[in-house]
C-alpha cells in the first residue's frame, strides 16, 4: 500500500477497475487527479467526487501539468477491448497513443514512476492484445528514465462489471434464467481472479515503486490456479441455484487464435509480499448476490 500523502494521476478512473482502485488510493490517504472525457460517466465514484480531482482530458498537455501537479506515479488504467465494433484506431488511441503521451510527458517532468495494466494475452488474439504489447515495448524503452510498471491482468471479475464481460454475460444469463448459454466447447483454462484481489496487487506494486529505481518491472497478476471455461460455467450455475438453462459447450467455435493454456508467473509479486484472498468459489459467491440485488433493483 502507498504511505498516505501519496499523489497518483489516474486515467480510467471512471471505468470498473480504475474507480476501485481509486476508492482504495483515496481510502488509504492518497491525493488522486483523475483523467475523464467531458462525456465520461462518473457515477461509480460521485460519493468520493470531493476527496479527488477530475482532468479535463480535451487540450491537456501532460508535460506542463505534472510539472505544475508533482505527482508521484501515473496510473493508466484507461483501457478499449475492442468491442462493440470499436475499430482498430480507436483502440489504439486508448491503449498505445494515450499511455504514449504519458510516458513521455511523466519522464520529461521527472515523474518518478508510470504503472500500466496490460494483460498476459498473445499480441495475435485481438487488436486490444496487440495494442498492449506495442506499448510494453515503449515502456522498455522509458525504463531508463523512471520506473515503469507493467501489472499484466489475468481475467478479473466482479459484480457491476461491463456486461459484455464473459463472467458478468455468464452470471447476468444464468439469473435471469435464459433457456440456453451458447458457448465454446469450454476446454481452454483461464485465471480467473476478483477485482478486489487486482486492485489490492496494484496497491502492492505502487508501495513498492519508489525502492526499485529505475528500469521495467514485469509483475502477472492472478491466482496461480487456472480453470477450465465449462468448469468455471458449471460453477456458475451451482452457485447461481440454475437447473434450467441449458449450457451448451460447443454451440461457438473457439476464436481465431485462440490461448488454451493460461499460466500465471506470480514470483515477483509474492515477492513483494502480495497473495490472492478470495477463492472462486467465494469470489463468485460475491458476485452473484451482488448481481441478483442489481438486477431486481433494474426490474423494479
């Protein structure tokens, strides 16, 4: 965790991980400046709006503010998954252009550290893949300048997450009990670890940033413990008390390069002293019951 009095510049912050990990900096005594679009939604954080400070993202030149705003690290958490027909330049605006901009204006201004959220996907899965590990390789390039921080995320759920999520689709199904999940035939293995868990990772590495120094320091972050789709799915059901929708593993073929094998290197951040808390089970336990009170307040 930070030492309180910490200044961390946030961008996401509005999104579902970037807000937790927000509520979590202010809640530990950290001063948060906050990048947000004019058309961002701020509703995950709009009870804690007087304890940070919101960053019009149109014309700001990040070199002249962190100059102006000492900060102690950026935190890019701003992320495009390419979904909902996102072209290809949109997702690199968010995920290579963006973060780009920082760095280099962060290390022209002597901001110590720059911690980015990547993800262990192979650059050929998806252009969001792609665009992440392009910008890896540009962190590399800075590390001589500050400390670069790439936390590469596993697949983190929780309850409020976007729906077009696959654990939030699955869960989101499963309680309004749909007659059928299509799926893919379930056999490839994912990480799958609560967001309370990530954000508590992330706490982890920036508390650790300002005795590394300079340089690139690569950290996975996950349970150590992957699961097969259909068993994660089958879970899903049992937890959710679901005897009637019907799952039907092979209805979608697997996508074009598809990972059927997930590992998760945690070495160096158990190093630091981080482990996972929250098993599957509990974790989705959580997430379920969570979800069934969204739902019913929707349909009320």
């Amino acid at each position: 965790m930070p030492e309180a009095g910490k200044t961390f510049f946030v961008t996401g912050a509005t999104g579902y991980l970037g807000s937790r990990l927000v509520r979590a900096l202010v809640a530990g005594g950290s001063n948060v400046y906050c990048l947000r679009r004019a058309h961002s939604r701020v509703d995950r954080l709009e009870d804690i709006e007087a304890s940070i400070a919101w960053v019009d993202a149109v014309g700001v030149d990040f070199e002249a503010f962190f100059a102006g705003n000492p900060v102690d690290a950026v935190v890019h958490c701003a992320t495009s998954y390419g979904r909902r027909a996102v072209g290809p330049l949109d997702t690199i605006e968010a995920n290579l252009l963006l973060p780009l901009k920082l760095l280099h204006a962060a290390a022209a201004a002597g901001v110590p550290a720059l911690l980015n959220t990547d993800t262990v996907l192979d650059k050929g899965v998806s252009n969001y893949a792609l665009s992440k590990a392009q910008f890896v390789d540009w962190l590399k390039a800075y590390s001589t300048k500050l400390t670069c921080l790439n936390v590469a995320l596993q697949h983190f759920y929780g309850a409020g997450d976007d729906p077009t999520k696959f654990t939030t689709t699955v869960v989101q199904s499963l309680l309004r009990g749909e007659s059928r999940l299509k799926l893919t035939a379930g056999e490839q293995t994912r990480d799958f670890i609560h967001v309370d868990d990530v954000v508590s990772a992330m706490l982890v590495v920036l508390g650790a940033a300002q005795g590394l120094g300079r340089g690139y320091f690569h950290y996975e972050v996950g349970t150590g413990a992957p699961i097969r789709i259909r068993d994660f799915v089958t879970l899903a059901a049992e937890l959710a008390d679901n005897r009637s929708t019907a799952l039907d593993f092979g209805a979608l073929p697997y996508r074009r390069g598809e990972v059927m094998d997930i590992r998760t290197e945690l070495g160096p951040l158990l190093a630091l002293g981080w482990s996972p808390r929250i098993g599957l089970r509990e974790g989705l336990t959580q997430m379920i019951e969570s979800e069934k009170a969204l739902l019913k307040s929707c349909d009320t």
